[in-house]
C-alpha cells in the first residue's frame, strides 16, 4: 500500500513539474538559437555616433530635398510610423514609377548581414546612398545630393556639428555616414519573445509558446535566428516548392543579379521577423497581405510541409510576440530653403 502511495504521489509530482519543465527546455533550446534586442543602439565600425551626427541623420531622413522632386524621403518608403516600411507592394518613386520589389523595414536593419533584398549593399552607411541615386526612387544625381543640401541655408552650421574639423563636412559621404548612425538607433527591444529569452516564462502566451515550438521543430529557425529572427544568410525562394510566378516572379532572379553566380538564381537575404506584424504585404514583391498566408507558403515552399490551420496559427501567433517598444522619434524641423536653393524638377 505505502509502495502505491508513493507512486501515485510521484506520479502527480511529475504532472505537475512536467509544464515547468517542458518551458525550461523551450527556453533553453531558444536561447540555443536566438538573442534579445539589445536596449541600446549598437556602434557602426569607423562610423561613431555623437548627439550632432544622430540629429543631422534624422534631419536628413525626414527631408524630401534629397529627392529630385522634393517630395520624396527616406521616411516616405521606410515610414517610422508604419514599422519601418510603407504598407505598399511596391513604393512609388520619382515621376510615380514603382520601386523594383517589396521595401524591407528600416527597424533592426542595423542586425542585418547586408541591406536590400539581394544583399548588394554591405551595410547602412552602403545603403543609405543607394535610394538617392536611383533613378526610380529619389533620383538625385551624385554630385547634386552636397550642392543641394549646401545650397540649404543652415545646414552648414548642422555639418560643422556632426563632423567637426572637416574642412568641407556637407558631403555625400558624411550624408550616408549621418543617416546610417540615425537609423541604428532604430531598434525595438522589448518585444515578449526578448523578456521570454530573458527568463520571464510569463512573457509568451501559451499559443505562442506553441508557436515558438512549432517554429523551431519545423525548420523555420534553420533561417530564421539570431537577434533579429532572420537577416542573418541567403536563401533561395522555392527550396522544396516554387510558390507560383505572382510571387516569385520569373524575371527577378534576386543575388544573381548582382553576383551573376548561376547558384544565386532566385536567393534572396532571409528577411527579418521582427515586427512582422506591423509590415505587411510580404515577400519581395509584396503580395502577401496576410501573414498566415505567408506562414502557409513558407512551410510548403521552404519546408516542404503543408501547415495545418491549427499550426498556421501558433506559428502566427508566436509571429506576434516579435513586436517590440517602436522608436520614439520626434519629426525635426528643417532649415528652410532660401533663393539659392536648387529647385525641384518639375
């Protein structure tokens, strides 16, 4: 009888131990694959941040000067107040043309391997350039980006601050070095999975809990890992199962195009997950508006597994808890242009 006793007891321990247990091994084999957001902006090699270079970077995001037609800026594609993207397929350039693919959010850029979808700029400071000059997005000719802010009475004096002892600091490289110091600071740490991996069990709900269970034991964080849950390699679209040519368009081959490696046909940089509750439509070409949808698609065409309903919406659910505390930013006031300004193009 004791002998009984005693097991039935231990039988009811187990029980009850077995949830704590089974969030301990959850969090264990997360930390094994993922890292918190830290809580502070992370240094760019041979590009240190003062107060002076962070503001003039948030001046120089927020004017559409930098643009050829004075209507365009970096906010305009990567809106602060839409997680960082522009809630479009596609963004909408100078003369109304559409931008070649999805714009990627700006927040956490600062954790990705490289910036754009194909990897050809090698970080912010790269990045930062390139919208400028292209002749779709801003369209800003190289030379005009220094004449045009240098024709911006007190921009000079904002210069002088952010670069100091340089004998001409308004130039374009000391443009992409202030706006790459800006956007580092967009990061949003905070987010429930961040606590989680911090050791607050209570952090996820238990459908998320699930979700994070799900999306390890599925293959989803083979790709998706690291501090920003993606952002981190390359990866062709259509492992398993090519999704169809709405979203992967036969004409854009991604990496090729800027490697012209026949391996590289259609592999795109693995996007980040973090707060991709706030950035639809997906995929490069953003045609995705529902983010089941899109976990739908990645399990059969990354994966190679048909997501139940049930699953899609743990997944989804864990998706959710990526969201973390967004950048409070205050919209700068420009210095206003004066009769030497260079005009917009019509």
């Amino acid at each position: 009888m004791a002998k009984s006793i005693s097991a039935a007891f231990l039988s009811v321990a187990y029980l009850i131990a077995s949830p704590a247990m089974a969030a301990e091994d959850l969090l264990t084999k997360a930390k094994q694959l993922f890292e918190p957001i830290p809580t502070t902006a992370p240094n760019l090699p041979g590009n240190p941040a003062t107060p002076a270079k962070v503001e003039l970077g948030k001046m120089l995001f927020f004017d559409p000067r930098l643009s050829a037609s004075h209507a365009i800026s970096c906010n305009s594609c990567h809106n602060l107040g839409l997680g960082g993207a522009d809630a479009e397929s596609k963004s909408i350039g100078h003369h109304w043309q559409l931008g070649g693919r999805n714009a990627p959010t700006v927040f956490n850029a600062v954790f990705n391997k490289a910036q754009f979808w194909d990897g050809r700029a090698k970080d912010l400071e790269e990045q930062a350039g390139g919208p400028m000059m292209n002749p779709v997005e801003m369209a800003s000719p190289k030379a005009h980006v220094a004449e045009q802010l240098k024709g911006v009475p007190g921009y000079g004096e904002v210069f002088a601050k952010a670069f100091p002892g340089e004998a001409d600091p308004t130039t374009l490289a000391n443009v992409q070095k202030a706006i790459a110091v800006f956007e580092a600071t967009l990061i949003t740490p905070n987010a429930p999975f961040d606590r989680f991996l911090k050791g607050e069990a209570d952090a996820l709900s238990a459908p998320q809990k699930e979700g994070l269970a799900l999306f390890m034991d599925k293959g989803c964080s083979n790709c998706h890992n690291g501090v920003n849950v993606g952002g981190g390699m390359y990866a062709p679209f259509g492992v398993v199962e090519k999704p169809g040519a709405e979203l992967l368009p036969p004409a854009d081959k991604g990496r090729f195009m800027v490697s012209k490696t026949p391996s590289d046909e259609y592999v795109f940089k693995v996007p980040t997950l973090r707060n991709i509750a706030l950035t639809a439509p997906y995929f490069h070409t953003g045609k995705a508006w529902d983010l089941r949808q899109a976990v739908a698609v990645m399990g059969t065409s990354q994966l190679g597994v048909s997501l139940s309903d049930d699953e899609v919406d743990k997944i989804t659910a864990f998706l959710a808890s990526l969201t973390g505390d967004q950048p409070t930013v205050t919209y700068p006031i420009l210095p206003p242009s004066g009769a030497a300004t260079p005009q917009p193009e019509p």
